[in-house]
C-alpha cells in the first residue's frame, strides 16, 4: 500500500513538472512577441512644414496724436451716434476728441489784432509817402526858380544853397517813406503769418479721424492733460481696414532659407480651437532680431478677414506648407529610431546584418560625411531600417527615407507595403514596476507609512 502510494506521489510530481515547463515555454513564446509596441505601414498624404508662432496683426494702423497741449474735454460721436471708444467705426474727418482751446483762441484774437495793426501801419506809411512826394514836388519847383535867378542881388547865396539843400531833402524823404512802406508791409505779413499759426493751432484743438476705420485702441479719457513737446502723445489707434490681415512670423535662421514670397501657410488660433486658416507669405523682413544669441526674423503672412473673426493681436500657431506628398508609404518616426539587442534579432539574419553594420561604419569613416546624405541622422548614418516580427525574433528590412513632417516619414525599399506591421518600441510588462516610486526619497512622506509607500 505504501509503495502505490510513493508510486502516485512520484507521478503527480512528474505531471506538475512537465505542466511547469510546458506553461513556462508558452509564457516565454508567447512574452517575446508581446514584448514590442508595433505599428503599420500606412498609405496617405504627408505634408512637410515648418512650425512656428506669430501674432495676428492689423494690414494698416494709424496712430492718431495730438500737436497741441490741453485738457480732454469731450469726444465726439461714432458712425452709430455713440461717443467714440474702442472698437468704434469711424469714416474720414469723424471728430474723435477736443482739447480746451480757450489759450489757442485768445492766441488768435491777439494775432487778428496784430494784423489789423500792421495793416494801418501799412495804409498810414502809403499816406506818408504821398505827403513826401508832395513835398519833393514843392522843392523842386523852388529849386528850379533858384536856378533861374542865381545867386545875384535878387537872390543871396544863402537863399539859393537853401532851396538846393531843401530840395535833396525832400528827395531823400520820398525814399525814406518807400522803404517805409516796405517795412509796414513785411510787418503785416508777419502778422498775417502768426495769425494763420495761431488759426492752425485752433483747429488742432479738434483731433479727427484721418481715415475710415475701426478704433481699437483709446489712450486718453475726458480730463487728461496732453502735453505736445517733442513727440505728439498718442491719443486713438485706428486699424484702417480690418478684412485684411497679417501673422507677424518669428522665424529661426536655420529655416529662413526654406521660406519664399507666395508660400501657402496655415495657421490655427485659440480663440477657435479646432479652426484652421489660410494664408501665403507676403514679406520677409531683413532687419534680423537676436534674444539670447538666437536670431530671428520677422515674416509677413496675408490672409483674408472678411468674416472679421480674427482680433488683433492673437496668437497664431503656424504652419509653413514646404512640400505636399499626395500618395507616400510612412511610418512613425520611432520605428526608424529604434534599434532592437544582439539576442533581440533573428539568428539566421543576425550576424548577416551584425557584419553589414561594420562595413558600412567603414566605409562611412573612410569616406566622411559625404555618406551620411540621404541617411537617417538618428541612426547616425546609418542606413534606416525597419524592424519586423519574425516569429520570437525581430527581422529587418533596409528602406530609403524621404521627407518627414516629425511625426511620420515616407519610406520606400523592397518588402515594404501598405499595412506592413513594424516594431516601434519595447512594451511595458505587467511585471514592470516604477522604480523611481518606490524609493524616492524626495516624496512626501504620509503619517504611518514609510518611503516605499507601504504601511509600516
């Protein structure tokens, strides 16, 4: 009885041994191909852009000031009837504000005064000179009787040198008053010129919209004091026609190259997530800007805005359209990155490609970077490979690398098709755990529990 007993107990023994292996095999099988993230070849459109971001701008802003010092008093009326504010529509000649004028208007009493002056001043030296030439006419007449007579017993010398001298006199006097006359006139219109000054800096006083456009921005309130010096203080900012807008682009050096006039762009606000816009490259500046030893420049992107949904001002995420692949094989960019261990590899293939890998760095250090164009740079320049499941192992299969959008990028090469299943990663295993969490010593720490988390 004992014997069958040992008999039973040494065959179940056996069983649960082989059971152990068997299950042990097909959990290692079946590990190694769940063991890899994988993703397909697939079949679409790549669009290769350059990312960058920008602000929406108004096409054409004035900025309307003030050439006069004064106190705000009042603003004027909008298109509606309503006191001009921001994001008032104005027409051309709309009155946006008054400045008290009472300096300026005293300013053009007294120069109104001034030129009524210089104007009698005028008319008073044209009677003199009259008087003058009356006079002349006089001396003349005596002087020409003198000579006649001559000094004689008739006419002393005294007389005769008399009427000489009176004569050049009154000549003389004639000339005085024509100059006389002259001055009176450049007073006058000296006059008259403070006067037009004085009359300009009046109406100056009323600040007008030189355009037809919308405010969108108001820098003064009723009661500021304004003070004209050097530089006219800004006052309203009108955006002259808002259904035609720009993206101010910040562009890195390194892609400035790529970016021409008539490049179409897309660009995306978030302000409506979800909404794409289009645009093309208008302008690209050549004043350069550095911050922090980048350099930048500036690019103009035109759009429409006839809906007038965008502000001024937004912030744009745009996309340069570079190159547009209609129809291209692509695969994740990871998939051209990773790169699987010795053991990981197929053995009918792994010394295969363990030897073409050492003849290509070879051949690539004898003869320089002349061969790493057209190779993948995360490879090192290398050639890219795919990786595909074989069984338990990985296989590869070299291709040719086209462009990249930095997500997805076109491949082609023998054994590469439409849904090919490719190895992009290692998969997390339900027996990985989070090493870092378990033994920060940084986490917080919780009454009752130690640095593993675990109730102590």
């Amino acid at each position: 009885m004992k014997i069958l007993t040992k008999k039973y107990a040494l065959i179940l023994v056996v069983l649960v041994c082989v059971a152990g292996a068997a299950a042990w095999q097909m959990k290692r099988g079946n590990g190694q191909a769940a063991a890899f993230q994988s993703a397909q070849v697939s079949r679409g459109e790549l669009l290769v852009t350059i990312n960058a971001t920008g602000t929406v701008e108004p096409e054409e802003v004035i900025d309307v000031g003030a050439q006069v010092a004064g106190q705000i008093l009042t603003f004027g009326k909008d298109a509606k009837g309503k006191p001009v504010d921001y994001g008032s529509m104005v027409e051309a000649g709309t009155v946006l504000a008054r400045i008290d004028d009472s300096l300026y208007a005293a300013d053009v009493a007294q120069a109104t005064a001034q030129v009524q002056a210089n104007a009698a001043g005028v008319e008073r030296a044209t009677a003199d000179l009259e008087q003058l030439k009356a006079k002349l006419v006089q001396a003349e007449r005596e002087w020409q009787r003198a000579q006649k007579i001559g000094p004689s017993e008739a006419m002393s010398q005294a007389s005769f040198d008399g009427y000489q001298a009176a004569w050049q006199a009154a000549a003389a006097n004639v000339m005085v008053g024509e100059a006389s006359i002259k001055q009176a006139r450049a007073g006058l219109a000296q006059a008259e010129a403070n006067l037009s000054r004085s009359q300009r800096n009046l109406g100056l006083c009323i600040i007008k919209a030189p355009v037809k456009g919308v405010i969108i921005d108001r820098r003064v309130n009723i009661g500021q004091t304004v003070v004209a010096s050097l530089n006219a203080p800004s006052l309203f900012l009108i955006a002259k026609d808002l259904t035609r807008i720009q993206v101010w682009v910040a562009v890195n050096e390194a892609d400035i190259g790529k970016i021409k006039p008539g490049l179409p762009v897309s660009f995306t606000v978030d302000a409506f997530p979800g909404e794409t816009f289009q645009g093309q490259v208008g302008k690209v500046r050549l004043n350069a800007a550095m911050t922090q030893n980048v350099v930048t420049y500036t690019v103009e992107i035109i759009t429409d805005n006839v809906s007038g949904r965008l502000l001024p001002y937004l912030t744009a995420n745009v996309n340069f359209e570079l190159n547009r692949l209609a129809d291209a094989l692509l695969v994740p960019n990871a998939a051209l990155r990773w790169t699987p261990t010795a053991d990981q590899i197929a053995p009918a293939v792994r010394e295969a490609y363990a030897s073409s890998e050492d003849k290509k760095e070879r051949r690539d250090e004898g003869q320089g970077d002349k061969t790493r164009q057209g190779k993948n740079p995360d490879k090192g320049g290398k050639a890219p490979v795919l990786w595909v499941i074989d069984g338990q192992h990985l296989r590869p299969i070299e291709v040719r690398t086209g462009q990249s959008d930095g997500s997805m990028t076109a491949v082609e090469g023998d054994g590469v098709s439409e849904g090919l299943t490719v190895v992009t990663g290692l998969a997390a295993t339900g027996t990985d755990k989070p090493a870092a969490a378990s033994s920060n010593p940084f986490a917080p720490q919780f009454p009752g529990r130690n640095r593993s988390g675990k109730p102590q």
